[in-house]
C-alpha cells in the first residue's frame, strides 16, 4: 500500500516529531522513507523571478555573502537529514534525502510526485485558525492540495507551538 513516505523536516525539534511515525508505517509496510528539507533561496529572493529568467546575468548581481549563506544552510540542511537517515537505518528502515530550494508546500507535493510517493507524513505546527489565515500554513496547504494521503501529526503539548 505505501511504497515511499516523503517526511518533511524543517530542522525544528517539533518537525522531527513526525519520524517516528513515518519509522512505524515504513515497517510495516516495508516502504522508503524520503526525508526532505525544503530551502528558500535566499540570494534569489531579492530578485524578481522574471529578472533570473530573461537575464540570466542577474545572479551577479546576488552578493557573494549571500551565495555562501545558501551553500552554509544547504550543508547544514545535508548534515541534519543525514543524521536522521542514520539513525533510520539503525532501525532497519530504507531511507534517502534530499534538500531542494522552493516554497515548502509547493516543493514538497513536487518532490512527492516525482519520486512516485505513496504518503506524506508530517507535523502540524498547532496553529489556531487565525494565525494560519494570517501567516499561512504548509501543513494546511499540502493537506487541502494533495492528491496524495498525509499524515499530520500534531503537537504532544502546547510546549512546541
């Protein structure tokens, strides 16, 4: 039934809480999991997308400081999925990762897609209705948008919110 679990983590405690769960439905139905951090690109950002397409000479204009800091966070993005992989693997559990630059919500059901995901499983930040109108929600998006089943684990305590 579930070949492959996409698992968002944004490198928070409360994301990786979702883990478990995905460890659980992994082994019982033998699947992958696919740990995923979704990155925005921050260089990118401080231009228009249409300046990047019709000029690909705009991303000179990007500081250096600034392409390192993408490089830092994708490394460090790389070394956190990496440890949860590892301790994955201990479990006897089939894991990959990938860090890819985007939206989240947008990034995450095109990872899903792509990699012919069965599940989706991750955290919900346990946000109040109001909040989630204003500064919206990944959770709330994927869930409304996916064609795909999601898990949404929320929060054990308001602690994490």
């Amino acid at each position: 039934m579930f070949e492959r679990i996409i698992v968002p983590l944004d490198g928070s405690r409360l994301s990786a809480q979702a883990v478990p769960y995905a460890a659980e439905v992994a082994k019982r139905f033998d699947a992958e999991i696919i740990l995923v951090r979704v990155l925005p690109a921050a260089g990118l950002s401080l231009l228009p997308p249409s300046a990047v397409e019709e000029e690909p000479e705009a991303r000179d204009i990007i500081p250096q400081e600034t392409r390192m800091k993408d490089v830092d966070n994708a490394s460090n993005a790389k070394r956190y999925l990496m440890n949860w992989a590892a301790s994955l693997k201990a479990q006897g559990v089939k894991v990959s990762y990938q860090v890819t630059i985007g939206t989240p919500a947008k990034s995450i059901m095109e990872l899903a897609q792509a990699q012919q995901a069965s599940l989706i499983v991750m955290m919900s930040h346990g946000r109040g209705a109001f909040r989630r109108a204003i500064m919206g929600s990944v959770a709330d998006e994927i869930l409304r948008r996916s064609s795909l089943p999601v898990l949404i684990v929320r929060p054990k305590d308001s602690d994490t919110k």
